[in-house]
C-alpha cells in the first residue's frame, strides 16, 4: 500500500447551495512533510471537488479519504429503506437511485432525498417520535462503537451539528459518478496501482493520535496530533478551523496507517458486507 504517492482527505458536506465552507481539503504526500491545505477558486463546491478529484486521481496515485457514510446499514433489517418498492439492495445501484431522485438538488445535494422521497425513514425532530428508533447502524460502525471513546452516527439521524445523512446521500451521488473512473473500497476490489477512494471518519485519527474529544481546534493540539501521526506541522497563514484541523490529521493519518495490512482487512469486512455496506478505513 506504499505504492500511493499522495494522501487526501476531504470534510464533506450536504449543505443546500452551490459553495460550502464545511468542505475542506488537505494532503500529505508520501515522501514526509507537513500535511497542506488544497485552497478552492474561491470556496469549494461538491461539484469542484469531483473534478479536483478527478484530475488528481490520474495524475498522482492517491488515496483519498471521504468523511461521509458511503451507505445506509442494510445487515440487520434487510433493506436500506424497510417498506420502499424498487430500491436496491447493493450499494452501487442504491447511489444510482440516490442521484435519480434527487436530481434536481443543485451540486450534487441530496436534501430532497431525505425531506421530500423518502422522508419517514429520517429523524428530523420530536415531531417524528423517538429518536432511537432511527439510531440503525452499518456494522463498521458496530465496530467502532464498540472501541468505546464515542459513537459514530447513523445516517437515518438527519438533525443537529453532528449529522451525516445529508452528507452522506450528497456524497453517494459523487460516489455514483465514480463508478468505472475512479475505484471506492470496498465496493470495487483493491487494485494493483493507481488512485482510490475511501470513507474515512475523522475522529478515527484523532483518537490514533492519542487525543480526546471530536474535534481539535487550537493550533498546539493539533501540531501534537500531527506529531503523534508520524508528521511535522503546516505552516498557517491564518488559524484553522474544525475542518481544517480534521483533514489536515486526516491527511497525515491515511500516510501513517495505508502500509498496515490490517485496515485493508478488517476482521469483519465480509463479501456481502462489501457489496451492500461497505467499511471505514481506519477501524479495523
């Protein structure tokens, strides 16, 4: 896995409109030094960062990191959307059907996915009854809750800060615009050379680099996470914000961990598992 010359990672968002400044983008390349910052023309949209990726991913073999859910759980209730007609039952046709319907949301958003399609299956408030009984979960991230330190999200859960539905469904219509340029792993098989895509989550590598909490958010903290990953610090010419600091460890922590075998086969990555849920690199 040494063969990647550069490290990507993207903080995604499912924002309504065509620039967000949730998304961020940094890479480390494989040689050392600091993580960097990738600056947009202006601020970044989905649609810039497709074609960022795009154009990277043949010019550099790169593993790029996105923080999103590449797919809803589907093991244990059999279906991603219970009582749905027509909706696959395997990832890469359910982000065909993701980007059919909500193909009207400008920037590759999907917000019509989840308030106006499908909107039974999603928790927006008191109003849709008891919150728990969205709280289904993908079996990585089973996983990772069971590491303790915090839970990972579901992306049935669709208010509040710390939400990743509206991310992630945006995210699966990048993904479905992938298919056949760009391999995403596990859904595709890891190929001998060349670029490839991963979901990351963020706070998998602050918690490998020894820190407590969801985010880092002071320069120090996060020159010692860096550190602890194995990397120098980038030179700022602005303090960073959340997503800045998070992509920047992300970057840095994708170099440290893409040699170890065991992320690319996790004790509980199945065949089936990779063709319907698929897995967070990162949680072994």
């Amino acid at each position: 896995m040494t063969r990647f010359a550069r490290f990507a990672a993207i903080d995604w968002s499912g924002a309504k409109g065509r620039k967000h400044k949730g998304i961020a983008v940094a890479c480390a390349d494989a040689g050392g030094g600091a993580p960097y910052l990738v600056e947009a023309d202006g601020v970044w949209s989905r649609q810039a960062v497709l074609d960022w990726l795009l154009s990277a991913a043949e010019a550099t073999p790169t593993l790029f990191g996105f923080d999103f859910s590449f797919a809803p759980p589907i093991l244990r209730r059999g279906a991603y959307l219970p009582g749905e007609p027509g909706v696959p039952d395997e990832a890469k046709a359910f982000w065909a059907y993701v980007d059919h319907r909500a193909a009207d949301d400008i920037d590759l958003g999907a917000a019509s996915f989840l308030e106006e399609h499908h909107r039974p299956h999603f928790y927006f408030g008191a109003a849709d009854g008891p919150k728990a009984a969205f709280l289904h979960h993908r079996a990585c991230e089973d996983a990772f809750n069971a590491t303790g330190g915090g839970k990972a999200s579901t992306l049935y859960d669709a208010i509040g800060a710390a939400q990743v539905a509206k991310a992630s469904f945006a995210g699966m219509r990048l993904l479905h615009r992938l298919d056949g340029r760009v391999p995403v792993w596990p859904f595709d098989p890891l190929p001998s050379g060349g670029s490839v895509v991963v979901e990351i989550y963020t706070r998998v590598f602050i918690r490998l680099a020894g820190l407590s909490g969801r985010k880092v958010r002071t320069e120090p903290d996060l020159a010692a996470a860096l550190a602890a990953l194995g990397s120098t610090s980038p030179i700022l010419s602005t303090p960073p914000n959340d997503h800045q600091t998070d992509v920047l460890i992300a970057a840095a922590g994708l170099r440290a961990i893409a040699g170890d075998p065991k992320y690319w086969s996790p004790s509980g990555l199945t065949p089936k598992i990779a063709r319907t849920e698929g897995w967070t690199f990162g949680v072994a």
